[in-house]
C-alpha cells in the first residue's frame, strides 16, 4: 500500500551553514499515529516543515519526500497542502485573524468551496475541539490551550489526511493537555507528531522515530525504546514516569 510518508535519505541545511538534517528516511502507514522525539536541536520541526514543502524554500521540491505517493514539487505543492495540515509550535504564528470564525475559515476558503460548506466546515471543526460558541471572540484573547484548539481546528476545517503536529502541548496547562490529547485520540487521519511530552507519545503512539543531531538513531515500538533508560539518557530524553517500572524487553 503507497505509505502516507516516505522520507528518503532527506537532507537540509539552514542558509547559516547549519547541517540540520543529515539523511533522515522513514516511511509512516496511513492511520500510523507515530511520535518524534529527540533532544532540542535533533531536527524535529526541520523534518516536519519537510512535510507540506515549507522547507525548503526555494520550491523547488523535495524528491526526498513523498505524501500519498505523489512527491512534493512545485506542481504538486497546492495538493501536498491540502493533504498535510501542519499545527505550529507556537499557535500565534498561525493565528491572525481578527476572529476565531475568520481563522478557522481561512483555509477552507483558499479551497474556493461555497459558504455553505465552509460554514459546515468550521462549525464541525469547532465543535472536534470543543470550541463551539467562539467564533467571534478574538483569538489573540484567548488562553493558551484556546488559541492552540482554534489552531487545530483551522487545520481539521480543511480535512488533511496527514497531519503533523510539532510539539502541540508545549504551553499547556495539564488540563489542556489532557483536553488536547483526547481531542487528537479521536481524530483518524494519519498523524506524527513531534514532541516531548513523553506521555503525550506513550498514549497517542504506538511507534516513534527517534532522531539525533539529524539522523534517526531509532525506529520502533514506543513502549519497547521509551522503557530503555540507557538508550533515552544517551539522546537526552528521560524514560517516562508511566513506564518507569517496565524493562525494555519485557
Ligand atoms: P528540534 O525541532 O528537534 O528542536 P529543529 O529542527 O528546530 O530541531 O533544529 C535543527 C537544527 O537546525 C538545530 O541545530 C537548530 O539550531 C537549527 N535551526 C533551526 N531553525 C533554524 C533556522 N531558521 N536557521 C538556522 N538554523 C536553524
């Protein structure tokens, strides 16, 4: 079956010099919910801004790279978009908009859909993160939590089928993470998701790619790699508190 994400052997280096990503492969099933972990600075963001042709800049696509079977290039670009919705790390850089309704449309309108179905759209969305009755309040008024909701559901009001989600729990409250995390439990498509709310991962994702100063070091069962405590201090995660009594191989 064509994989939801092939990542071939992709390459990236910031205009600094900075090799930031240094041959990174993995291909991800449609339906995989998968987890990327890795230390500050392993090229987590980098990889997923790869994934809707963010990066790199030039447009001049990315062969490494292939969504649903078709390879991010100039020509295919407004369709990869449409495909892969990706949540930012810092929801005020997604949000700018006078209006949570406005946000939430604005992607559904750059489909040209009719205003019968974008107004579907956002009320479905809103409604998935439990934000119905906020569409004209101002997202910049919002909590934090809020402002992170409005922005996925701007992403959800365009159906992706592949959604990559860079750190989405950061700056959120325990509530808001436990919110935010049965939100994305319902939610079907394919997911990665870059973070390291390691307990996010553990209940989320059944599979993680761990990455390291640009490369994947693993690729496996996030039970089996996130018990191992060696392996985890060596890339400068923790082994998390919910699997602090399991054995690696257990
Ligand atoms: P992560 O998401 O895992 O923290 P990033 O993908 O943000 O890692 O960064 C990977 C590497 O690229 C880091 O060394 C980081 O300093 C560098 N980097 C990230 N963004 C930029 C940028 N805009 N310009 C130059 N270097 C960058």
């Amino acid at each position: 079956m064509t994989p939801a994400i092939a990542v071939k052997d992709l390459r990236y280096r910031y205009h600094d010099g900075k090799e930031a990503l240094n041959g990174i492969s993995f291909t991800v099933k449609e339906g995989e919910c998968v987890g990327l972990i890795g230390p500050n600075g392993a090229g987590k963001s980098t990889i997923l801004q790869h994934l809707n042709g963010i990066l790199p800049e030039t447009l001049g696509g990315n062969p490494s790279v292939t969504i649903l079977g078709q390879a991010v290039s100039p020509a295919t670009l407004p369709e990869i978009r449409r495909n892969v919705g990706l949540l930012f790390q810092d929801p005020d850089d997604q949000l700018f908009c006078p209006s949570v309704y406005e946000d939430v449309a604005f992607g559904p309108e750059q489909f040209g859909l009719p205003t019968s179905e974008i107004v579907e759209r956002v009320s479905k969305a809103l409604a998935q993160v439990g934000l119905l009755g906020f569409e004209k309040r101002s997202p910049h008024h919002l909590s934090g939590g809020e402002k992170q909701r409005v922005c996925l559901a701007g992403i959800l009001a365009c159906s992706p089928r592949v959604l990559a989600l860079d750190e989405p729990t950061s700056d959120l409250d325990p509530r808001g993470k436990r919110e935010l995390k049965n939100i994305l439990k319902q939610i079907t498509a394919t997911k990665i998701i870059a973070s390291h709310d390691l307990e996010l991962v553990v209940t989320l994702c059944s599979r993680v790619i761990v990455v390291d100063a640009g490369i994947v070091v693993a690729d496996g069962p996030t039970v089996q790699l996130l018990s191992d405590e060696t392996f985890m201090l060596a890339h400068g995660l923790e082994k998390p508190h919910s699997l602090q009594h399991r054995h690696p191989h257990n």
